[in-house]
C-alpha cells in the first residue's frame, strides 16, 4: 500500500510532516493516528496499526507532533494543548483535502489526545484510544526525579527512551490542567477503549476511568500480554484488526463496486507484514481473510498457510457439491464435513496417478456423511463429491498467466 508524504502547518505556524497511508482501492474513511509520548509517525506500533487499517480500506494519516521526528518547531516550547492544537490542524487540513477525518485513533498520551479533541471535530464519528492515561499528568512519571528541578529552574532535560528532551514547567502546568474526563463524557462519539492488563507505563485502570467517564457506544478490548508500545507485531497487528472491524459498524463505509469484467469481484493478496509472511487475502469488497505461515517458518501464524487455503476450496466445494446433490434428492443429510490434508508423495505411491516418476501433490480428503441414509445413497454421495468443480479443477490441466502491474502513478 502506498505511503504518500504530505506537510501542513501546526498550531504555531511550522511545518509538520506526515505520512498519508492509502488503500490500494478505494478510499472509504479517513483516519488520524496520533502518536506516544516524544515518539514519531515512524514508531513501529503507529506504522503496523495505519498500514493495516489502510489494508480495509481506511485511509490512515499519522504526523510527527511539533518538535518532534521531522516536523518543526521546539518540543521545549509545546505542551498537551499543544498537541491538541496540532491535531486540529490535521483534521481540518484533511477536510481541505476533501478527505474529513470519521476516525481517530490515539496510543498513549495520543490516546489522551484524541478523547480531548474528539467532540471538537465534528466530522469524527468513532474514537480508539490504545494504552491511554485518564489524566495527561500521568506522562510526568517518565521524570518524576526532575520535577524539582523543573520547577526550581523553569526547565531541565531529561533522557527519555535513550534521548534527550527540555522538558519546562509551563509543561508540568498544562499536563496538570488538563482534563480528560470530562470531554469523554460529554463527546458523543463511539469509542473504543484498548488496553493491556500488563501494561506497566500506563496502568490497566486507567482505562477503567476513561470506560466509566463515556456514554454508550462504548466498547473495551484488553491486549492481553502486549507491553505498552505494542512492539511486538501480532499486538499491533490485533489492535488493528479490531479497531478496523469495530469502526465499520459507526462509520457507515461505502462499498466499492466489483472491477468491470470480474461479477464476483477479485481476488487480491496484498502485503501486511513485509518483515514476515503475513497477507491480506480480500474477495471483492466483502470479504477477508488472513494468510500467514507457522512461526516455525518466520511467520507469525495468524491465518491460514496457502495450502490450507487451497485446501479449504477443496473442501467447501465438496460439502457444498454433496449438499447440493441430496437437497435435489430430498435425501435426509443432517451434516455433511470434509477434512482435507495435504502433502508431497512418490508417484510410485499413488494408486490413482498416471504421471512421470518424482514427487506429486496429494489432498486426502475424508467426507463424514451424518444423517438417515441408506447404503445405495452414501455411496451416489461419496461419488458426487469426485463432481465438484474445485476437485476437477485441480485434477485437470491449469494455466496460469502473470502479468506485472503498471507502477503507482502510471496507465
């Protein structure tokens, strides 16, 4: 999916940089992802969750807050409002776009963020807040041991995560105003609420808070064993998996017509993971599934393999040929399962194969007929499954024709 770097201007005039993650099709929402604390648009957590999102269709733009990453300004002269103000620049520079934001989604004190700027922008629809604090004064724990200094000498630097920040005591002022609570409750927008029980940088009760304080729809997911970057792929990526079908629900998405000359739409595998094997396998705008490979293999196992999916159109058709058949008949089949097993054999050890001597594909498949049937009907069954259309498919002779694609931008 393309990333496409776009600028705008901040609260204070400079320019902020950003990265616009879009659907390879239509675009059918829009969202913005706010960062962590001192973190950037580049931090592993806020790339997974805005490139999988933009993988259904959710167009997904993430900036580096003033003074931090590659947009301007001094992170010494911001604060929380700061940041809010940085965000309402966002939105209201997508809506001049034409693209008005329906979702933001917040990690950390950018989960802060968006529950305080979300009743403001009137165009959000549904807010997800990952790893939130329910008081933005939260954040000063990362320099408890420096408050007194902060306080004594109007600024100090502290290191955060290997780094160094001025940190002032009009900082300290703004954090300990803030009010988060009340702008949950009286937001009006559907919000999502995702949080890990182990988080040990903001606690799990904060999220307690922030659920208590909002008006229905309201929703909480735990991350179960995910730490509070979420740095661990299938963190991030479950995180966006559920933002992604949860926000379908509140934000009404379009649905993109079927490509001409295809009625039943494409079907198009597409990257999610470039670092492992994980893909989004999409069947018009309908449908999705995940392909993956076990983590013995590099993957991280969080969908079907290929053969399993192969496998899997194996086994549907023939369920759905044998249902077919006896619904035709009136033959009084309850159930009908196949389990399907792939794997590699010597020629010599098929009974069936007319092939040249080597290694060949062989699918086992084990039909469980459930039901009042009598011997002549199992056996008409069993040989109407030989029918399916998948199993003749793959029996015969295939071609597969490749075409590479005209790059981004070209015709």
């Amino acid at each position: 999916m393309p990333s496409e770097k776009l600028s705008f201007k901040g609260h204070s005039g400079v320019e902020l940089a950003a990265l616009w993650d879009k659907p390879d099709g239509p675009i059918l929402a829009t969202a913005i992802f706010a960062h962590c604390f001192t973190c950037s648009k580049d931090i592993l957590a806020a790339k997974r969750i805005s490139q999988r999102l933009a993988s259904t269709g959710i167009a997904v733009l993430r900036f580096d807050f003033t003074g931090l990453g590659q947009s301007g300004g001094a992170f010494a002269d911001t604060d929380f409002s700061s940041t809010v103000d940085d965000l309402l620049q966002a939105a209201s520079h997508m809506e001049g776009l034409g693209f008005p934001v329906s979702l933001l989604v917040g990690h950390s004190l950018g989960g802060a963020a968006v529950l305080k700027v979300a009743g403001q922008i009137s165009s959000v629809k549904a807010v997800a807040s990952i790893g939130a604090p329910a008081n933005p004064a939260h954040v000063a724990a990362n320099f408890d041991s420096q408050i007194e200094q902060i306080k004594s000498q109007g600024s100090a630097e502290v290191s955060l995560a290997g780094r160094g920040f001025t940190i002032t005591n009009e900082f300290l002022e703004d954090i300990a105003t803030a009010q988060i609570l009340p702008a949950v409750a009286n937001m009006k927008k559907a919000l999502l609420v995702l949080h890990s029980p182990l988080d040990q940088t903001v606690s799990i009760n904060n999220a307690a808070e922030i659920f208590i304080a909002a008006k229905h729809p309201k929703s909480f997911i735990t991350l179960d064993s995910a730490n509070h970057l979420l740095s661990r792929p299938e963190d991030a990526h479950y995180a966006a998996d559920v933002i992604a079908s949860w926000a379908a629900r509140y934000l009404d998405l379009p649905k993109p017509a079927a490509p001409i000359g295809a009625p039943e739409g494409i079907v198009r595998v597409s990257e999610a993971d470039p670092a492992g094997f994980r893909q989004d396998v999409s069947a018009g705008p309908k449908h999705h599934v995940t392909a993956d490979e076990p983590i013995s293999y590099g993957g991280t196992d969080a969908g079907f393999t290929p053969y399993q999916l192969l496998s899997a159109g194996l086994g549907a058709c023939t369920s759905m040929t044998i249902r077919m058949y006896a619904r035709r008949k009136k033959w009084p089949l309850a159930h009908v399962s196949v389990d399907i097993t792939h794997d590699k054999i010597h020629a010599t050890d098929c009974e069936h194969c007319e092939t040249t001597p080597g290694r060949i594909d062989q699918f086992r498949r084990v039909i469980t007929l459930e039901g009042d049937l009598d011997a002549t009907q199992r056996q008409r069954l069993m040989a109407i499954a030989d029918k399916c259309p998948v199993h003749r498919t793959l029996e015969g002779k295939i071609e597969i024709v490749t075409y590479e694609a005209a790059p981004h931008g070209n015709v």
